[in-house]
C-alpha cells in the first residue's frame, strides 16, 4: 500500500459508491432498487424522493454496461417500467423513467428485452397519446431512443423500427415529432446502408412507410434519388417480404396530392422498364387516375404525365391494365381538356398507347371511335401546336396499321363535310408539325394498293398532294426525306405527274 | 493568407525553369502591404466567423451582444447554449458527476452512445479524488467505476493504467503521468463534452477560426520554400515581420 494511502485495516463491508452528490437515501443499486419497487405515486416528498431514485438509477446505468447489467440481475427493469404506468406519476418521473428505461435498451441486449417483457410498450404508447407538451420532451426521447436500437445488432435492432411504426401509427402529431428527430434520414441511411435481404430492412421499410403516411416534407426527405432507387430494387426482391413493404412505401408516397410527388413518380416511370409491372399493380396507377380527374390543371398535367411515361414500352397486358382503369371515357375527356398542355401529353399518352403494338390501336378507334373522334375534335380546332403534333403522331401511328385503321384516320384527315385542316398543318412554320403530317400521309398511301390509290385521291381532291408537291424546296431534312419517300412511292407507275 | 496564394501564382509564371529552388524570390514589405489593400473581404463574412467561434465555444452573452451590435444571427439557439455552457463549466471546475448529471439531462443517448466520452469523463472524476487526497474513495472508485470500463472496451487499458499509477506515487504532481492533474486535461475533457454535445445538436463540433489559421501557417509554409516576404510569425499580434535574407 502506498504511504499514502490511510494506514491500518479497513473495514470489509460494503462502502457507498463514490459521488460527489451522495442523496441521503444512499445510492447502492440494492437499496435503490428496493425503494423503487416499494414506492407508488404520491404527492409531495413522496413522488420527490420516487423522482430522485429514478434519477439516480438512470445517471447510474447511462454509458455503463456493468450497472445495466447488475440493474437487471437485481430485478429492476421491471420497477421502472411500471413508474410509466403508475397513475398520479409527476411528469418528472414519467421523463427520469423513460430515460431509465431507454437506457436499459441500449446496447445491452437482455436489457432491450427486459424492457419490452415488462410491457414497456404499451406505456409508451399510451403517453405518446399523452396532449401535454412537457410529455411532448418525452416522445421525442422515445423516438431518438427507438432510432438509435435500430443499431444494434441482432432481434432488438431489427425490431426497434417496427415498434417505432406501432407508435406513431396514424398520428400526425407523432410524425411531425419524428421529423424534428430526422427519423426518415436516419432509416433511409441506414437502409442505403446495408443488405435488402434483412428483417431490419423490411420493418424500416414499414416505418419509413408509416412515417409518410401523412405529411408532406417526410414523403419528400424519402424520394432522395438514392433512397427512390433503392425501394425500386425492393420492388423486385426475392423476397416477398420485402416486396411488400417497398410497395407500402410507393403507396403512401403516392397518396400524396402534391404536385412534387407526382413528378418523382414520373420520373421514376421513366426509369422503370423491367420493373413496371411491380409497380402497376402497387396501387399507383388507380392513384394518378384519380388525380387526372383533379380540379387543379397541375396536378391532372403531372398524373397523366406519368401515366404517359409508366404506358411508354408497356407490354399489351400491361396496357390493358392501364386502359381498365383509365378507361376510354376518362381518355377522351382529358384529350379535350381545358388546359392546352393537359391535351398535350394526354395525346402523348395516346401515341405511347398505340405504340408498337397493333391491337393497341383497337383503343382509339374502338368503342364507336369516342377516341379518335376527340382527337378529331381537337385538331380541327385550331388547338396549340403542341396538341397538333401530339395528335398527328397518333394518326400517324395508327395510319401504319391495317385497311380498317388507315380508313379511319382518312376520314378524320379528309372529312366528308368539312374543310380539312392537312394543308393547313403542312404550311405551319412548325417544322414537326410537318414532319408529323407528312408521316400521317405517307402511311395512309403506303403501300400500294387499290383502297391506298383510292385515298391519293381524296388526298388530291383537299389540295393535299398539291402542297406536298411545294414542299420541294422545305428547309427541314426530315420533310424533304419523306416528300421523297412519297415521290418514290408513286412515281414508278403512275403515269401521272401529279409529283413532279 | 490570401495575398501568399496570389504571389505563389506570381511566382508559378515568372520562374523559368532553368532557375533552381535554391534562387527565392524577394518581397519587400512596400510590395507586400499594398498586395494586402487590394484583397477585398466582405465585413458579413468577418461578423458570421466571430459569431460561428462564440456560439460554437460557448459565450452565450457575448454572442448575444455581438448579434445586437452586428446586426448577424447566430447559426444555433442562443438558449441551448446555456445548458451546454453549464455542462463545460461544471468540468472545467472539476465537477464531474454534476456534468454527468446535467448532460443526462439534456440529452440522455449521449453518454450511451458516446463510450470514449463517458470513459474519459469516469478517468477525469478518479483524477479529481486523486487530487484532492481522497485516496480511499478513489481506489473504490477506480475498482468500481474504471476497471469494468477496461473490462467493457480494451482500448482503454493503457489510459486507465495511467491513471491508476498515479495513486503509486506520494508526489503526485511530478510523477510520471503528472500532466493528467494539469488544468490542461480538465480543459481537453470539456472540450470533448462540448463537441458531443454539439454533434447530438446536428452542429458542427469545431468553430471555424482555427480552420482558418492552419490554412494561414500551412500556406506560409509553401510560400517559404520559394520566396522571402513579410511573415506573420506571432498570431496573436498578426504583425508582419520583414523578411530576413
């Protein structure tokens, strides 16, 4: 022993802990632990000294493994637990015992369980429900504590999220408290973090789900271009587990009515060939539709937009999908739109419509042709010339198809009781409005044939192919290729000029 | 700072390159000083670096009275300040388990989360009943306390050994390991309390200021190897000292 030390024989019993604020209650963990399990809310002295031993159970346990741990061999998880039940409780003691209590959790495994054997969270949620502002400190706590379990390794870590969605399950008020915890940045990086193939990814899934569920900026703070990506490749998972919980984040994301929403739904569409089936049928598709039919002229624009983008290289059966929900009524009236740019990509959504795919023009021409008429409707009207081109391309589509399709497009270039507005559109400054028509046109004599001579005709008789024929000289390459294409087409063996 | 980098790019396009390293290039303090008057910087700059420190370093009033006078808003809550201010204070006078307390307080994942932290913080509190005599309380202390910390986390055995030596020894002050009674180390400790706490507050734990003058030396340190000029060699005066050849 050094000399300085005292000299002499000391006493072997128990000493009281070393501490600069030694209560006169003593802060052994025994006698701590006894006191709590013994005491009830009171008033006055009472609650002050039940107050105090919570305190200083939790300054004992915080950042000390070896206290938690004898905590618990002592039987005292059980005790502090129940001071968040006990009725009467100050507000002092619900904060020291949920401090306690989330303390236990942390990085010690059999604490984490203790903590939730004893029913913690079931307290907790009845005082996340709890209006008063002072208990407000207290969900905040809860929701940092729940964030950092998520940490720990093993079934603590990979529950911690799922009982943070339990918590805040429908409560907006809850949310918002997890936004100023940035709850949503701390999943979303731990889920960028690590392997899809986990529980913990599934349950943050579900949570980060439950935590857009009802406000706008948590929805936004998810569809970082990272995370967005990273619940498409959920969308695809083996596992059927995690499938499910990416599709319950698209759904809540894509119950928002904000317009910025829409646009990352857009764009992810435009990014999703392989994956579009996943996404159609995770309730996206009846969502945008449902917005196309909005009293505000953005957020119809934004939804058809992506519905144009999601119809962009669908297969048949996923056109058919599509089109079951839109229907072909729904389809019409946004083509004749009150907003200009609302027809414009509603046409686009068309063109993507009868792309590629021959019955897909069965759409449009379909149903008493209620479709093509609208188009119809438009083009004649003197609409934008965004709306034109849209249209002429749909024509032109659809004019590459069979007798029954190229006749009809005929008679909506060449009506039988109207002027035609061709000639009009070959003359527009507009240079992809001609290209537009002169497609339409070259499909509709193409290829050779009697019903194709019979359309020339008609064609000639609206002053069609006299304008085309003064086209020689049309600055743009793409109108000059296909005036030549025409040229080719009928010069061979028509002994008429009519071209040249 | 900025006028060095400037001649340095002076330097870069004169020098031929048959002229060695050895050849520096003179800058008389005429020269140099009217180099300086022409680097512009912007006063609201000057304001939000002073106001980054204080509230970073902790001086509530004194942010608050520099905001009053400038006219610039501190980038934190002057109101959280406080509760930190209190948790340095308590540490920088020795108090350690009343800072446990109050940081616990404030925010109780800290210290759960932080194990170097509250590790140091336990070393500090056998280092305080080491100075002050009470040598029973600090060998109960540092079997109770510091052994399982060692037990927890191996890294901390070697620090722990060194605390624990200083009970072997009857003049403490100037024993090997002496240094960790200096005021120094209450001082490191707070330092590293206010930076957790910081960071669990999503602010950045360093002020910019010191940032600031290492660039400075290091930028003086280049610029000494291809010329002689005015250098700044004290920085608390900042005054130039002519250049010596």
């Amino acid at each position: 022993m050094p000399a300085t030390a005292s000299g002499g024989a000391r006493p072997e019993k128990a000493m009281p802990a070393p501490s600069a604020s030694t209560s006169c209650m003593g802060t052994r963990p025994e006698e701590l632990t006894a006191r709590l399990a013994s005491a009830g809310a009171g008033g006055g002295e009472v609650e002050r000294e039940r107050v105090r031993a919570l305190r200083e159970i939790k300054n004992q346990i915080i950042g000390n493994r070896t206290k938690k741990l004898l905590y618990l061999r002592l039987g005292a998880v059980p005790a502090v637990v129940a001071a968040l039940a006990e009725p009467g409780a100050s507000t002092a003691a619900l904060v020291q015992a949920a401090a306690a209590a989330g303390s236990f959790a942390c990085g010690v495994d059999d604490g984490a369980r203790a903590v939730l054997d004893a029913g913690a969270a079931g307290h907790l949620t009845r005082l996340l429900a709890h209006p008063d502002e002072k208990d407000r400190q207290i969900k905040t706590k809860l929701i940092l504590v729940l964030l950092e379990l998520m940490e720990e390794p093993g079934h603590v870590g990979d529950e911690a999220p799922l009982a943070l969605t339990t918590l805040i399950k429908d409560s907006l008020e809850l949310q918002k408290q997890a936004l100023t915890t940035n709850a949503v940045e701390k999943l979303s990086n731990h889920l960028l973090a690590n392997s899809l193939e986990t529980r913990r990814a599934v349950t943050i899934l579900f949570a980060l789900s439950e935590l857009c569920s009802k406000l706008e900026e948590s929805r936004s703070q998810l569809m970082s271009v990272q995370v967005s990506t990273l619940i498409l490749d959920a969308l695809k998972h083996d596992c059927e587990d995690i499938r499910v919980a990416a599709c319950s984040c698209l759904k809540n994301i894509s119950r928002s009515p904000k317009v910025a929403a829409l646009g990352v739904i857009c764009n992810i569409a435009v990014n999703l060939t392989p994956r579009k089936s996943v996404l159609l049928h995770s309730g996206v598709v009846s969502q945008l539709v449902h917005l196309s039919k909005s009293m505000d002229p953005t957020l119809r624009l934004k939804s058809v937009w992506a519905l144009r983008n999601i119809m962009f290289l669908s297969s048949p059966k996923d056109k058919d999908f599509i089109m079951k929900e839109l229907t072909l009524s729904t389809l019409s009236s946004l083509i004749c739109d009150s907003e200009h740019f609302v027809q414009e990509q509603t046409l686009a959504l068309v063109h993507n419509l009868v792309d590629g795919y021959l019955d897909s023009t069965n759409y449009v021409i379909g149903e008493d042709g209620m479709v093509i008429d609208a188009i119809s409707r438009q083009l004649n009207n003197a609409s934008a010339p965004g709306v034109c081109i849209q249209g002429m391309f749909v024509l032109a589509n659809i004019a590459a198809g069979n007798e029954l399709n190229k006749e009809a497009v005929i008679n909506v270039l060449v009506p039988r009781l109207k002027p035609s507005f061709v000639v009009k559109f070959l003359q527009s400054k507009d240079k992809q409005l001609r290209v537009a028509t002169l497609w339409c046109i070259l499909n509709l004599i193409y290829p050779k044939c009697e019903s194709a001579s019979s359309r020339v005709v008609r064609l000639q008789s609206a002053g069609v192919i006299l304008q085309v024929r003064n086209m020689i000289n049309d600055p743009c390459l793409d109108c000059k290729v296909l005036r030549v294409r025409m040229v080719l087409e009928h010069c061979l063996d028509n002994s008429d000029d009519c071209f040249m | 700072m900025f006028l060095s980098r400037i001649v340095l790019r002076d330097l870069d396009s004169i020098d031929s390159p048959t002229s060695m390293a050895s050849s520096k290039k003179m800058v008389t303090r005429d020269v140099w000083e009217r180099k300086l008057r022409d680097v512009k910087i912007r006063k609201e700059d000057m304001n939000r670096l002073v106001m980054n420190f204080l509230v970073t370093e902790g001086y509530v009033d004194a942010a608050d009275k520099f905001r009053v006078e400038s006219g610039t808003q501190p980038d934190i809550d002057l109101a959280t300040i406080t509760d930190r201010m209190e948790v340095k204070r308590a540490v920088q006078s020795g108090n350690v388990q009343e800072a446990i307390e109050k940081i616990n307080d404030l925010n109780p994942t800290i210290l759960d989360t932080n194990p170097q932290l509250y590790f140091h913080l336990q070393q500090q509190k056998l280092i305080e009943l080491i100075r002050a005599g009470k040598i029973n309380e600090a060998l109960e202390f540092a079997q109770e306390e510091l052994a399982p910390r060692g037990e927890e986390n191996q890294a901390f055995l070697e620090e722990i050994e060194k605390t624990v030596a200083l009970l072997v020894f009857e003049d403490v002050k100037n024993c090997p390991y002496g240094e960790l009674l200096d005021v120094s180390q209450r001082l490191k400790t707070a330092s590293e309390v206010n930076a957790a706490i910081l960071t669990s507050q999503s602010h950045e734990k360093d002020p910019k200021l010191p940032s600031l003058l290492k660039m400075l030396i290091w930028t003086q340190n280049q610029l000494d190897e291809k010329a002689a000029y005015p250098r700044i060699n004290n920085f608390s005066t900042a005054a130039l000292e002519d250049p010596s050849i």
